[in-house]
C-alpha cells in the first residue's frame, strides 16, 4: 500500500499561499498538514483560524489539523468550521483525553492523538481502539526542518505492534524530519501518513518530491 502524505504548509511561502496550494491541488498529496502553535505548548505560534479559512477556499483535499496548543477542545468548534478531515490533539496536552476523542467524533471529524518524541506508544493502550490515527512526533513540535530522531522507527513498530493486538484500525501518521530516505524507512517500519513540510517545499520541484514520497 502507497503511504498517503500529507503536506505541511508550515513550510510553504506565506507571501503566496495561493501558489502552493495550487500546487498540491495538482500534486499526488492526499491530505493538507496545518500547524496550530499557541506558544504555550510549543515554544512558537504560526497560523491560526482566518488563515486557515482561506487555505480551504483554495482546496478540496481534506484539511489535518495539527493543534499544538493548551486545551485543544475548546477549539472543536473552530475546527469543525473549517470543514476539517483530521483533528489531531496532544496527548500531552489533554487530561481528559478519553473525552476529548469523543467530543471530536460527535463533531463529525475523525479524531487523532498526537505524541511527543519523549511519550510512551504504551501510554496508548486504553485509547488506541477509540481514534481514527495516531500522530508519532519524529521531532519535538514546534519548527519546521528539525532533523529525524531515529528512535521514532522503533515507536512506529511498537505501535503497529499494539494497534494488531488490539484490534484497532487507527492510521499511524509521521511528522517531523521526513524525507525520501526517512520516508522509505518509515513506510518499511509501517507508517500509514508521512506528514513533510521542508524537504517538500524546501525542493525545487515539490510536486516531484511528494511524488517520490508516494512512492516510498
Ligand atoms: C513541527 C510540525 C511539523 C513540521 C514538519 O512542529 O508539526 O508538521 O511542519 O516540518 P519538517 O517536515 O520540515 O520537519
Ligand atoms: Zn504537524
């Protein structure tokens, strides 16, 4: 099975946006990626909701919503209002987490749980059957063209491991220092979504690099 890839535009050209989602609308990409910072949770703020209305105006592909913010749930309804494919909420960032997984379903959207480098894939467990997808940090969020810790391979098999002894369905989804090479090796490991932002738009041909990425 080819990985979908996700885009993140935290690395597109915010001076022409336009431009680069024209650009993935013609691309193999099969969702768009968007950061939400809020500076608490992560050490940066990017681009919030009037951005993100007109990013959908200019696409059909579904929108995956990264929040990296304090109480995410508070935001359900934002989200929602985008038309969001995706919402993804920390782990790290949630102590009800139980709750706010379902209150993103009732939303109609398919909920994710984000993890850090530093979380557990074993910190799972009692919520793996209740998401559609997990997003595995291969970087600590925050800034786009951080280089890949490599210990995110063995995450990404402990946690195929866990979703086929529980029965669950959810997506395993990568972000953060994804390449061609990192790509390859994350598929291999059993990544389902690769999530990249530089080495895409960083490329002097984008849409030949998300090609590469799909065909990982
Ligand atoms: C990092 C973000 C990523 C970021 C990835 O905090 O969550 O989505 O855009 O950027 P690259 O692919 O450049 O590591
Ligand atoms: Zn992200």
């Amino acid at each position: 099975m080819k990985p979908l890839i996700a885009p993140s535009i935290l690395s597109a050209d915010f001076s022409n946006l336009a431009k680069d989602i024209e650009m993935l609308n013609r691309s193999e990409a099969d969702w768009i990626h968007a950061d939400v910072m809020d500076g608490v949770f992560v050490p940066n703020i990017s681009f919030g909701f009037p951005v993100l209305e007109q990013v959908v105006k200019l696409t059909h592909k579904p929108l995956d919503v990264h929040l990296m913010i304090v109480n995410p749930e508070k935001f359900i309804p934002e989200v929602k209002a985008l038309g969001a494919h995706t919402m993804n909420v920390h782990f790290e960032a949630c102590t009800h987490l139980h709750r706010v997984v379902q209150q993103i379903r009732e939303a109609g959207m398919e909920p994710a749980v984000t993890i850090n480098p530093a979380t557990p894939v074993s910190f799972l467990s009692d919520i793996i059957r209740d998401v559609y997808m997990v997003l595995v940090m291969s970087v600590n969020p925050g800034f786009g063209g951080q280089k890949f810790i490599e210990h995110t391979i063995v995450k990404i098999q402990e946690l195929r491991e866990l979703i086929a002894c529980t029965g669950s369905k959810a997506l395993i989804e990568v972000d953060g220092g994804v390449n061609a090479e990192t790509g390859a090796r994350l598929v291999a490991a059993g990544a389902d979504v690769l999530v990249a932002g530089s080495a895409i738009f960083g490329n002097e041909n984008p849409e030949l690099m998300i090609h590469k990425l799909k065909n990982s």
